[in-house]
C-alpha cells in the first residue's frame, strides 16, 4: 500500500491542525493504518492506529483525549484531528499500515510491523 500524508503546519500552542493520509493499493480492510512521530534528537513515539474493518482506535498516552484518528471509507483516507497542541508535539509524523491476516488482529504500537511508511509532514507548535 502507498501512503501520502499532508496536512503538516505551523500552529500557536492551544491550537488544532488536521493531518490526512491518502493510502492506495489496499485490496482488502485487513489494514492497520496509523501514525508515528519523531522530533530532532529523540526517538520515534507511536501516535495512533485505526483498524480498517471496524475502526477500533488505539491511542499513545502521550495524545490521548487530544488526537482523533478517523478514516473515510469513500475517500481512503485516515485522518488524525490534533488539538489542544503544544510545543512538545512539534515533529514530524508519518502515516504507517500494515496489511493483517484476519480481521481482529490487535492493534499495536510497535514500529516494526508496520511495513508500509509514508513520506512524513512537519508540524511546528510554537509557544
């Protein structure tokens, strides 16, 4: 599957920014698409994930009550709604998938079995 993200900006510290990830090449629901972060000098963090088949979410503590993952079935996108921003957000966020053997596949966390990386957009959170 290929992913484009866009959305990616510049916003004051309290703001909201809305980040989307166009995926193509998907052949079933048995995906797994999310987001990961990494800002200079620190190490990738786990954002959110969505399952395809019945949008179950999963949230890092990091942005959880914050972020909102979302997906649009017609437009195969997903979505990432981020509000109440703050500096400590500032990075650059990449949208991930991964392609399940079943339907009810746990959602995870861990990088490595996302094999699919979109090209990543900036978001600067200024205070």
């Amino acid at each position: 599957v290929q992913l484009q993200a866009s959305g990616g900006g510049l916003v004051q510290a309290g703001g909201s920014l809305r980040l989307s990830c166009a995926t193509s090449g998907r052949t079933s629901s048995k995906y797994h698409v999310g987001w990961f972060r990494q800002a200079p000098g620190k190490e990738r963090e786990f954002v959110a994930v969505i399952r395809w088949f019945d949008d179950d979410t999963y949230y890092g503590d990091s942005v959880k009550g914050r972020f909102t993952i979302s997906k649009n079935s017609a437009k195969n996108t997903v979505d990432l709604q981020m509000t109440s921003l703050k500096p400590e957000d500032t990075a650059l966020y990449y949208c991930v998938a991964r392609s399940t053997g079943s339907f009810r596949v746990t959602l995870t966390k861990e990088a490595n079995v996302y094999r699919s990386w979109g090209q990543g957009t900036q978001v600067t959170v200024s205070s």
